[in-house]
C-alpha cells in the first residue's frame, strides 16, 4: 500500500515533556483526514514532524513514499503547507506575497497567481496589503500560497481556527472540491470534531501525544451510542420517578438522559410514566450522543 503519509512510532519529546508518543499515522493517497486532538495533544509537534521543520527523537516519517531526513530532505515539490497562523509579509500586497513565493517554488509561469487567486476568491483583495486584511482573508492567502506549486498533498494545522461560521464553510468546501475534484491528499488538524466529522473521510484521534484512534469518518455513527432525551418543567420530580423505575438517568443542563436499550425502543413507556408522576415530557426525542461527546468519551476527559 502506498501512503501520502505513513508515520512509524513517531516520537517527540522536549525535556521531560513527551509531546507526541510512539505514533503510526497511515493516510492514503487522495483521502481527507482529520487530524484530531485537544489543545496540547501533539498536533503541531506531529505536523512539524512531518514536514521536517523538527528532528523527531525516535521513529520515521515517510511522505508520498520517501524518507523525511535531516537537513530538510524530503518529497517539498509535491507538499504544501500552512502550519499555525500563516504568516505573510504585512507591508507587501496580496499579489506580491504570492509572488515572492512563485519565486521561491522556482516556478516559470506567473499566470499561476492570478489562477490561485482566483480559486481562493481573493480576486478583489489582489492589491490590499496583506496586514489589513481580514482573518478570513489572511487564512486564504496562507493556503494561497500552500497551493501554487500544485502540490499532491496539502498538510494544514488549524486551517479553519479564528475564522466565522461562514468562512469555516467556505474553507470546508474548498478543501473538499479540492480533494474531490484534483485529487489532493489533505492531511488537517482540528480540535473540533464537529467540523472534521462533516470533512473528513478518515479521522485520526490524538490525545496526550498518543494515537488513540484511526478510523474511517462513517464508522463515527456506527460508534456513537444512542439515548433517549427528555426535557419536561419538573426535572427533579421526572428523575426521581424515572430512577424509581429503575432506569439509569443522567442529568445535563435542562435535558434528562437514558441510555437504557427499553427506554430507547419503547419511549411511550416512559411518557406515561411521566404523565402519571403529573410531569408529562414537552420533549421526548431518540439521538444519538453527540459527536463532542463521544469525543470527550473516548479521551477520557468525560465519563
Ligand atoms: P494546540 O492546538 O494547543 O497547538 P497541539 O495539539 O498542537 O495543541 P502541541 O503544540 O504539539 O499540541 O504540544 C504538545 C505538547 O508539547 C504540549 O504539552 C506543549 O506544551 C509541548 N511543546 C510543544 N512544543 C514545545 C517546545 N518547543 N518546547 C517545549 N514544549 C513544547
């Protein structure tokens, strides 16, 4: 199997800190996997790991099937990259930050700039210097400049943090027009489920620099366990009742919780135990956890 990414017992410590531990990363060629984790869990170290930008302490990180070895080595033609906050050059137009990086690439043809500004809908922005503009804009320049070299695979950290709802779509489109329609691996690191699960065709967990899980983004549901929420106006009366009846209720905010399998087929039972307690249900509905949950579930920050 040839992977974009193939990580073995990747490891990176600095001092007694180990940010990333004994990590297999596998991402197949055209796939868009997200890359998840809380805040410190060792996405970035990963990322730098990957690109090279760190030396890891022990274990071996192959892109698009070579080696990455010291002194930078390493397949860069066919990568693209935009880690942490993109940078530019503030004082320099649009178009001249993406000029000096067409320069940097080596490449010939300067039709490139226009095209890429143009897929990234900078078009109106093209003459703005690069400090005044927006997050949004300033994080479409940044993956702007990731792909003018048309690379192969594309290696994002955070590329939707600090952008509105509306600019979180917009970058979730492109990313998948891009994978669907060139072909593009897309490898990004995310602390939002939500956000990755609706991208993502496979998900990788991170958690206190271990790998927890790897798996394909529609195995998500499959792994989500339902329950039966309940909201009614006397909460405290409801659990009570529930509780004597021997279901096992969870309380959150104003929403009461079973995940007995009985109450998930049969909830018209519950709704009269309810009517009969005089605190009929105003809600009565079968999800499933929500994928935050789950999230919290598995890296053990919640119950
Ligand atoms: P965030 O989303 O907050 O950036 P992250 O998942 O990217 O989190 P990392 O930045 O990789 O996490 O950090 C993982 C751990 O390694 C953290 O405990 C962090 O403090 C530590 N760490 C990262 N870089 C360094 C460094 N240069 N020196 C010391 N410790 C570091």
């Amino acid at each position: 199997m040839n992977f974009a990414i193939e990580t073995t017992n990747l490891s990176k410590s600095f001092g007694s800190v180990q940010a990333v531990n004994a990590v297999n990363l596998h991402v197949k060629l055209g796939e868009i996997y997200g890359f998840l984790g809380l805040n410190g869990a060792g996405k970035t170290t990963t990322i730098r790991s990957l690109l090279g930008m760190i030396r890891p302490t022990t274990g071996t990180v192959r892109i698009l099937n070579k080696e990455v070895g010291p002194h930078g080595k390493g397949p860069w033609q066919a990568v693209g990259h935009m880690v942490e906050t993109p940078t530019a050059y503030p004082e320099l137009s649009v178009k001249e930050n993406l000029e000096i990086a067409r320069r940097l690439h080596g490449i010939a043809d300067k039709s490139v700039i226009t095209r890429t500004v143009e897929q990234l809908k900078l078009t109106p922005y093209r003459n703005r210097k690069a400090g005044t503009l927006s997050t949004g804009n300033r994080q479409r320049l940044g993956l702007a400049r990731a792909l003018l070299h048309r690379p192969k695979l594309l290696i994002l950290d955070e590329p939707t943090s600090g952008l509105d709802p509306a600019g979180v779509v917009e970058i979730r489109e492109f990313l998948a027009a891009l994978a669907r329609e060139e072909g593009v691996t897309i490898f990004m690191s995310s602390h939002i489920l939500t956000e990755v699960a609706r991208l993502a065709t496979r998900i990788g967990i991170i958690h206190e620099g271990y790998l927890i899980e790897e798996l394909e983004a529609q195995e998500l549901d499959a792994l989500r366990s339902q329950r039966l929420e309940i909201k009614t106006r006397d909460l405290s009366t409801a659990q009570t009742v529930l509780s004597q009846a021997g279901y096992a209720v969870t309380a959150q905010e104003n929403t009461l919780m079973l995940h007995d399998a009985h109450a998930i087929t049969a909830p018209d039972e519950v709704a009269t135990l309810l009517v009969n307690a005089g605190t009929p249900p105003t809600q009565l509905v079968v999800t499933f956890e929500n994928l935050e949950d789950h999230f919290l579930r598995l890296t053990g920050v919640h119950a």
